[in-house]
DNA sequence: GTCAAGCAAAATGTATACACTTAGGCCACT
DNA sequence: AGTGGCCTAAGTGTATACATTTTGCTTGAC
C-alpha cells in the first residue's frame, strides 16, 4: 500500500531546511517513483490526487504534476478524466526490457569505444575495476559488500554511457532502468559468483574497447547484460514468483 | 516562430462543437508537439507559460501539463524556476536516433515473427503491400501519392509493432519517433527509387516472417531502417544542411 | 568606466475555488 | 424481479489569485 510508505515520511513541504534544490513537483515526483520503483503500490491501483495531496501535505497542483511526469515516463497509466493507475510489470515484460537494454548498452559501448575515453572517464572506470576487484578477492561477501558493489556497478556503466555521448541512448536506458528489476543498479537477487563473473565481463569490456574494437564490445556488453538476465530470470523462478516481479529488498 | 503557427489556428476553446474526446489539455499538448515536430519553432527558444495561453485562449494549467508531458516526451528541456525550451535535433542525433530504431525495429520484427500474426495483423500487412503496389506498378508518383505512401508504410511498421505485443518496446520507438526526420511515417525525403526500394523490403520483411525465420527478418528489418538513414543523410547533404535538420515540408 | 548590490518587473510555482465528468446507488417503471 | 433513467457524491479539469524565484536594469561606489 502506497499510504503507509508515503504517510511514514516526513511531509514534503519544508523537507529540507533551506528549501534547496528544486520544486515541490519534483520532491514528490522523486517521492512517488521511488515508491513505485520499490513496488510499495498495488499495481493497477488507483491514484487520488486528494488523498495523496493530502498525505504529503502539499496541494494537488504538485501532484499532478508529478503524475503527469510519471505517466510520460512510463509508469502510470492515464486516461482523461479518470485518473491515473500504477502500472504492472509482469515477468515477460521485464524479460524483454533486458533484451533491449542489452541491444542498447551494447549500442552505447560501441559508441563509446569509437568515440573513446578522455582522462576523467578511463579513471573512473578503472577506478570501478579496482574497487571491484578488492571486493571480490575476498572471496566471499560481507555485510554492506553488495550495496558497494551496486554503487561500483553503476559507475562502471553509467560512465561507459555517459562516454557515448548520445543523449537519446541515455534517455531510452533510463526507460528501461524503470521496470521494476531491470536496472543495471538492481545486483541483489544474485550470488557471489554470478557478481565475480558479471566483474571479469566488465574487466574484458574495457580491454576490448582499449584494444580498439568498438564491434566485438558491443558484442560483448549484450552479452553481458544477457547473462544478468539469465541469473535474475533463475532467481525469480527459484523464489516461486509465478508471474510477477519479486520484491527484492 | 512558434507564435505564428499557433496564432493563425482557431483557438483550443470550443474547438469540437461538442466538447469531444478529450480534454483541453491534451489538444494544447497535441497542438505544440505538432508545431515542434513541424519545426515551426525556433530550437533553443524558451516557451513562455502566459503567452502561449493566451495564443491558445486557455488558462496556464493546461498549458503547463502539456510541457510537462512534452518535456517528459523529450521533445523539450526543463530547468526548474527556469521554464521549458525547445531542444534541438542536430544531425548526428538524427543518425544515432536511426540506429537505435534500426536496432529496435529489427527487435520487434523478431518478437512478432516468433509470435506469429493474427488474421486482422495478417490483413492489415498484405492490405498494405497490395496498396504499395498498385501505387508503385505506375512507375512514377502524381501529387498526392507521396502522403498515400506514408499511411501506408506507416500501417506495415506500426501492425508488426503491435503484434511485438512488447509496451516498452513500442515506447521507445514512439520516442525515436519524436526526433524530427526520423519518424517512419517521414517519407519526404525520397525520391520514387527509393520508395519502391522499400517497399521490396517490406515484401521481403514479410515473407521471411512467414517462412519462419525470425532471426532474419530481425536483421532485414535492421538493414532496412539503416537504408532509410543512408537515404535520408544523403538528402540531407545535398540540401546543405550543414549540421541542422532541414525542414521537409 | 567597470563592477556590484539592490530593486522592480516578469516568469514560474503553488494553492484554492469552481466547473465538468464519471461512477454508483436509488427509485420508478416495465 | 429485472432494467432503465435520474440523482447525488466523488474525482478530475480549469481558471485564477497569490507566493516565490529569476532576471536584468538601474544606481551607486570604487
């Protein structure tokens, strides 16, 4: 239920002391993904923008605002004068968002390869490569570890992104990254051997793209975020989720 | 200029006699996304809230959910406290745009061929093809026959579209769609060679689909948006648009 | 003459009142 | 009893007043 997470917070309003950054829009925007993303709401429920104006303590001239982002992001569904319902994201679905977003990281990296990599880029990624690689040699994880990880992971392929210099590829994987379990950030539902071998494809990625072969790297990427779909598709059948997405916190 | 375009329509207020189909926020978004795609706005310009409710004879609250959704859309930028400005579509976008519907496409194509049609799909393409040929077997075009193809063209990509039955999928490519010159419904462009090139293509699309081969048809389709970049860019040089999209109509 | 600070105008953000549409139940009629 | 239309309540759509932020312009000091 979407009441109890968003009534649990503090109300948006005054939320940080100097009323920083942004718009009350974009709080709740950001407050109401984030529960959605999280799967805190019924899907196929239906969002009133009294009742939700009122949980966060702000008018509904922000809320609507928020929902008429969410529904161009793909997260909500809209219908005139009837309002806006949470959408649901069932297996197959998030199956093909992995297919996609294989063929685009892919896209991107060969992008990223022919373009190349200017100072600040090739030290964060190789920075990403030795943060991942104290990790792992561990040979076990402890507490914490994986969240390290999923911060080292999303540098690693937000800057290979970034690299590619194409604002409509990054905005098409951020579509994808709003299916509930196919973000490339989402690294909990696997073990630490699937972690060990998604590291060594990030190792050869990058020596692929140094080794000058922008078309064997995209190659290699789709592999890659291939294999990550294989593990999750594993784990959820494991877990019994006949259809639906797992929670996976 | 966006304000001439705008100006010189009817206003939004009563323009369906019996209020139809929607809300006035959704003409108002219609309406500026139109003017955007045309190019009927100068990029980089900022949109002023007051001035385009007043053009359009509706309150800023309509207004204001129509660049929301656009924004959201990608077809503009938003800077909070600062408003929205149109974005501009340089020529590489273009092209990185065409390789990423390519991709896409061919991805979809490969769902629909593995899913198979139905009887209203299988109609719907061969109802296409048949109208492709009558309009080609003249062997030149009379005035008129240019937008009768892209209806057409427009019906063969949007049906293999929908039998993908993949939401995100059709998402993304509405969004490929939003980059001026590179929507499949643009045909402008092309010279009558061309055209019936393509419409081989589409022949060819739909038979490998029929014979079962899936994979194929993926790379036909690939090859196919690819051909239609080459097309494009070529036209593109010729009119000397030298970095920016030319307007095509 | 240049730069900085402050002020005023304009633009965006928010709240709220009101209009219209939808949904659901009640009652009459068949 | 079932069905149809009306009627009311709830919810969304729109307009507008007000608050806050930005902007650029003036004015003053250096």
């Amino acid at each position: 239920m979407i009441e109890k997470i968003l009534a649990a917070d503090l109300p948006v309003r005054d939320e940080q002391p100097a009323g920083r950054d942004g718009t009350r829009s974009l709080s709740v925007t950001d407050r109401l993904r984030e529960a959605i993303l999280r799967g805190e709401t019924s899907p196929g429920a239906r969002l009133n923008e009294v009742r939700l104006s009122q949980m966060l303590d702000v008018s509904r001239t922000p809320v609507r605002a928020a929902l008429q982002v969410l529904a161009g992001e793909g997260l909500l569904d809209y219908q005139p004068n009837r309002g806006y319902v949470v959408r649901q994201f069932p297996l197959s679905e998030i199956v093909d968002a992995y297919d996609i977003r294989g063929q685009l990281e892919g896209l991107a990296t060969r992008f990223a390869a022919e373009r190349g990599f200017n100072a600040e880029e090739r030290e964060i990624i190789e920075q990403s490569l030795r943060d991942g690689d104290a990790l792992l040699d561990k040979g076990h994880f402890v507490d914490g570890d994986l969240s390290r990880y999923r911060a080292i992971n999303g540098n690693f392929h937000e800057t290979i992104l970034g690299a590619a210099k194409n604002r409509m590829l990054s905005e098409m994987i951020r579509i994808c990254h709003h299916v509930p379990a196919s973000s490339s950030r989402n690294i909990i539902a696997f073990e630490f051997r699937d972690v060990r071998r998604r590291h060594d494809d990030h190792h050869r990625i990058y020596e692929t793209i140094l080794a000058g072969e922008p078309w064997r790297a995209e190659l290699q990427m789709r592999e890659h975020v291939a294999g990550v779909k294989s593990s999750l598709v594993q784990q959820l059948r494991q877990r019994g989720a006949a259809g639906e997405a797992a929670d996976d916190e």
